[in-house]
C-alpha cells in the first residue's frame, strides 16, 4: 500500500513524506519532483510555457504511471492533484490518502519566501490562499481517508500521528 499525501500547498506535504518514509522504512516520492525529472523542467517554466492547463496533463500522466507501478511508497503529491477525480482514482487504487491541514496563516508563513509556486505569485498572497483553499476545500475532503492538522507541529509530530492513524485504521 503507498501512503498519499495530500493538501495545500505549504502543509507540509514534503517535509512530513520525508519523515514518515524514514519512520517507516520505505521510499519517498515527490510528484512535483518525477514531473520536474520527467518534463527537465522547472514547475514553474512549465506554467510559463503550457499554462496550468498543460501542467494539469503532465500530472495526470504521472498519477496513471504512480497507479501501475508502485506500492509501498510514501507519496507527496501537489497540492491541487485532488483537484481531477481521475488522480484520486488513481490514489485509491494502491494506496490510502492522508489530507494534511494548515490555517491560511501556516501556509502563508510557510511559503511567503520561495518563489517556486506559481499560484501563489500574486500580490496578495494571503487573499490568495484564502480563496484558493475554500475553492479546494471540497475536493481535499472528499479525496481524504484520514486528516491531520499540522498548525504549530513538527514534522516528525505529525509524521507521528499518521503511522498511529494508519495503525489503529488497520
Ligand atoms: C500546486 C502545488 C504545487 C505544484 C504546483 C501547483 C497547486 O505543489 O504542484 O505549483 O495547484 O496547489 P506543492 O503543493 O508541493 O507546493
């Protein structure tokens, strides 16, 4: 079984998937990082140059290969791959999905200093995020089995929380 993990952007998706994958002795992949492999691109290259439509494709792509050859992986996944009914389907085919959760506020100190999101360039980024994660909220909840709050805790806290979840999930 791969673990996903799922949410906004600057929930912590990248830094729990490394703690959670040494915790449990498995490997770690990044779907921003097999497109940038993939694409020998940057993310954000490719929305300059495909737009977010084109972005979208490239993604679904990995999530149909991610659905057919893995298993046992810890899996962080962009933050709107929810967003298509056809990558959730994908998740769920070999693996349980983890939703991690922030406050706008979290994700705005989170992400404030890196320039790597193409979403978030706006000029006002909380504003931004606000709206963004309301329009998502749907999609992240319906695609979630378990949900973690990650505002004010460590990585290995919540990496904690998610092997204790999954445990008692069976
Ligand atoms: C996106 C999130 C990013 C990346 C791309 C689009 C999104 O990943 O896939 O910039 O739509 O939320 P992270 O959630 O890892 O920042």
């Amino acid at each position: 079984m791969n673990i996903y993990l799922i949410g906004f952007m600057g929930t912590g998706k990248t830094s729990t998937g490394k703690v959670l994958s040494e915790m449990m002795n498995t490997r770690l992949l990044d779907t921003d990082e097999l497109i940038v492999e993939q694409e020998k691109r940057s993310i954000p290259d490719i929305f300059r140059e495909e737009g977010e439509a084109g972005f979208r494709n490239i993604e679904k792509g990995i999530f149909r290969k991610l659905s057919k050859d893995t298993s046992d992986y810890v899996i962080s996944c962009g933050g709107g791959a929810p967003l298509s009914s056809e990558n959730v389907s994908c998740m769920k085919k070999n693996g349980v999905v983890v939703r991690l959760l922030a406050s706008p506020q979290t994700v705005y100190d989170r992400v404030k200093d890196d320039d790597g999101r193409p979403l978030l360039s706006s000029e006002d980024a909380l504003s931004g995020i606000i709206s963004l994660m309301k329009d998502r909220e749907r999609a992240y909840r319906e695609a979630a089995d378990i949900a973690i709050d990650t505002d004010g805790r460590t990585p290995d806290e919540v990496a904690a929380e998610i092997v204790e979840s999954l445990t008692k999930k069976g």
